[in-house]
C-alpha cells in the first residue's frame, strides 16, 4: 500500500531534539573540536576588553565563527549568520542550541579590529605546535614559495598619485608609507595608488595588470604542515623574505632548517651567502643562470665562459685575451672587469661575446669561490630531487587553499589579508592533523573491561612497553574484548 505524508504540522514544543545526536561520529567539526582548543583565547585577547559596559560574545564563539567563515568559504559575514540557524552542525560546533539568539555580523569586524592580526597569528602558531607534538614536523628541510592574492578592489579604483591633493584624507600619508616599505615595487606603484586599496600592489599578470598582495609560505618537508606565514603587497620580490620565513619557521617549530628549497626566484647571491652563513644547504636554481640565453644575452657567452687569473688578478675570455680590473661595486660587492676596445673590435668571437661597442664586461664576486661551492651542490642527486619534489609539493599547498577562497581577498588592507591567511594556513593544518595526527583522547569510549583497567593498559601497550613484549603481554588479555577506541 501507498503510503502518503501528512500535512506539516509542526509541534509548539520540542522536548526531544538534542543537536549532540544529530552530529554524525566522522563529522569533520566533530574531529575539530576534539582536537583544537578554542579557550586559550579568553586570555589572549582580555586585554582589548573593558570591565564595564555591554557584555561580549564568548570570544571562542568569535574565533569558531571566523573559522567557519573561512572553511566553509562562506561569502560574507552577512551570509554566515544567516545561514547559522539552518545549520544543525554549525550550532553545535558554537556551543548554541536551536533556541539561542544569533549574533550580529558586525560582531565579527569589531572583534577582528580590536583583537589584531597577532592574535590570529598566535592561533596559527597553536595549530603548527600541535602538528609538532604530534610528530608530524621534521623541520630540517622546508619549501619555500609565494602565490599572488587579487585585491578586494577594482582597477577603475586605481588613481596617480599626483592627482591626489583633492581627495588626500588624514590616513593616506600612512598608505603611501607603507607601500615604500618592502622591496622595491616599481615605478607603476611609486606613481600609482588604488583608493579603494591602498595596501595592494599593481602586478602584470598575463595580459593586463591587476591589484595584488602576496602571501608567502615555508612548508615543511615531512607532511607538508605550513610552519610561516607571510603577507605583503604583491610587488614585493619574493626573493627578499626567505630569510625572515625561515627564521620564523625556526621559532615556530623549535627546529633548525637544514636545507631549503625554492625556485629560480630566490637563487639571488645574497640568499646563497646568507644561507651560508647560516649553515643552511640552498637547494635553489641561480636566478642569473635563468636569464642566460634570452632576449638580448641570447648566443652570447657567459660569465662561466670566463676564467679567473689570481695571480694577475684578470679574466681570460674565450678567445684568450685577457680582461683587466675597471672598478670595484659596493653595493654588489663585485668586480667589474672589462676588455680592450681595440682586442674586442677585431676579435672573431665578438659576435659570440658582446654587442657593446665598447667591449665585454665581466663581473666577478668578492666570495665567488664560496659560491662555486654552493653551486655545485645543486648537481648533486639530493638537490635535484628537492626542486623536483618542490613542484608538486608547493602547488599542492596553493591548490588545496583555493577550496577556502585564499586566492581572492575577502578583505581590504594588508593586516586584514594577515588575518586570512593566518586562517587557511592553520585550516590546512588542521586537516593534516587529522589526516596523519594520533587520535585524540578526548571523547574516547570505553571498551567492555573495565575502564581504569583498560586505560592502564592502553598506556603501558602504547608508551611503556617494548615492542617484544606487547605479544606477550596480548595473551594474558581476554579473548573477544576490544580496546579503547582510537588506541
């Protein structure tokens, strides 16, 4: 027989509903919440709170929501807490029940203005020292890399800044600050601004320019748990912040990076030397080498073509003349060594060596042999298998970051961007904790043997026991009775 469903007739009261049931056991905010805790922000963030006045949202519900906002890839705040209470799971994970009242949206804006990016960037730090606890970071070899972010802004937005003396505000001597600050972000930035975001940077990408910051990552070799992170506008070279990303991976991790590995954009000489000083084996192309072969250097000799005389302190080019020293660079802390006008005119390899009517130039480092050495690293079998693992390995990071919105800002201003990354990094850290991490204790089951008896075990089978002997140990226990879920 047919059955037919009766018409709605929805109950005044629901004694019934408890939303810890309607939460199935694998629910990923279910494993969240087992293993992160949200309570050490109370005391991080009572400082940006009064003793009078209203009283707050639970600064723990805030830190979930923002979580929520950014895992869910939710579009905006405004969509967040409306779509809260159609959310059985997100209820739950807030600690709410199906009668509890929905904050309002601003909550979230006012909380991220007066908490700061720091403290967002305390949690992601929380997050890399679990993933450490648990084992999951070696920490001697790291990946380094950057990805471009588009602004939350649009290129009409963009003015000259010589234009500017009718809509000049209080705060726009600070923005023109800050974009001077880091690297050099070229002449389009030095002469251009956009007012709706000043803290982006214009950056040419495929056929027309776009605004832009940048997030900068070091991902560790192990499980791929991203251990730093920063954030600048898209025009800074990339090459520049290595350094400081390794030191914060080392204060992050409590490790020492060993080895790194990028791309050709970080093979500067003051990356090599820097890592050499450092004790760190750089395992990234020359940046130089890169160039060579191309556009006006295309069939042209290089530098390597070039030998070094000590003892008379010249260069010998391939046709066996000899180039003498002209200058020395400072800021370079290179040697210029040029040729005779009147040799390189009538040499046969002047096609092959310069276009300059001048003669061919050559530079030579003040600490060449030092990076001779460093270079012939790059040829060995460990070198050459960390630049083709950084391929993979690092866009694997960027592509599972699209699934939470970080390739578009949500939104505007630089610590504002902080605050997004700081939230995917630690969201993927989250789900390699999960993936590869021990099972939490919190929220375990007990097994038919008694409890206190069973949890002795547990810890002797797991922490105390040699491996030989957890086999004996197996045959006193009872058939048929399992162990603690999760052991």
């Amino acid at each position: 027989m047919m059955g037919h469903h009766p018409p709605p007739n929805d109950p005044l009261f629901s004694y019934k509903v408890q939303l810890e049931t309607r939460i199935r056991k694998d629910h990923p905010l279910r494993k969240i919440k087992e293993l992160v805790d949200f309570d050490f922000i109370y005391k991080e963030v009572e400082k940006t709170y009064g003793t009078n006045g209203n009283v707050s949202v639970p600064p723990p519900v805030i830190l979930k929501l923002m979580l929520l906002l950014v895992l869910y890839n939710v579009r905006s705040e405004r969509e967040l807490m409306d779509t809260l209470p159609e959310r059985l799971d997100w209820l739950w994970f807030l600690g709410y029940t199906m009668e509890s009242s929905i904050p309002d949206h601003s909550v979230l804006s006012k909380a991220r203005t007066r908490w700061g990016s720091g403290t967002f960037r305390r949690f992601f730090e929380r997050i890399v020292s679990r993933c450490v606890e648990e084992g999951m970071v070696d920490g001697t070899k790291v990946f380094v890399d950057a990805s471009y972010i588009d602004a939350n802004a649009s290129n009409n937005s963009v003015v000259k800044k010589d234009s500017l003396a009718r809509y000049l505000r209080k705060g726009y001597e600070e923005f023109e600050r800050r974009l001077g600050d880091e690297g050099s972000p070229g002449e389009v930035n030095m002469r251009h601004v956009s007012m709706t975001d000043p803290d982006a940077s214009i950056v040419a990408q495929g056929t027309k320019p776009k605004l832009t910051h940048k997030t900068h990552r070091t991902v560790d070799a192990a499980h791929e748990v991203i251990t730093a992170v920063e954030v600048t506008p898209g025009a800074v070279n990339e090459a520049h912040r290595m350094l400081p990303l390794i030191n914060q991976h080392d204060t992050t991790t409590g490790a020492t990076a060993k080895t790194v590995v990028a791309d050709s954009k970080y093979g500067t000489i003051e990356n090599y030397l820097a890592c050499h000083q450092r004790g760190v084996a750089a395992h990234i192309p020359l940046l130089k080498r890169t160039h060579e072969g191309k556009g006006r250097k295309k069939g042209i000799f290089p530098e390597e073509a070039f030998t070094y005389d000590p003892t008379t302190d010249t260069m010998i080019c391939p046709a066996g003349k000899r180039l003498k020293k002209r200058t020395f660079h400072v800021l370079k802390q290179s040697t210029e060594y040029i040729g005779s006008k009147k040799e390189c005119g009538a040499c046969r390899l002047r096609p092959k060596c310069t276009r300059n009517p001048l003669g061919r130039s050559v530079h030579r480092h003040r600490l060449k042999e030092t990076l001779d050495v460093m270079l012939l690293e790059l040829a060995s079998h460990a070198a050459r298998a960390d630049m083709a693992t950084r391929k993979h390995l690092m866009e694997r990071s960027f592509a599972r970051s699209t699934r939470f919105g970080f390739d578009r800002a949500r939104w505007r201003g630089l610590w504002k961007m902080a605050v997004q990354e700081y939230l995917v990094s630690a969201i993927q850290n989250i789900e390699t904790l999960i993936r590869y991490g021990r099972r939490p204790t919190k929220g375990l089951g007990t097994a038919p043997f008694t409890s206190l008896g069973r949890v002795v075990w547990v810890y002797m089978k797991r922490y105390l026991l040699p491996q030989r002997s957890r086999a004996m140990m197996s045959c006193f226990m009872a058939p048929g009775r399992s162990e603690v879920a999760g052991a």
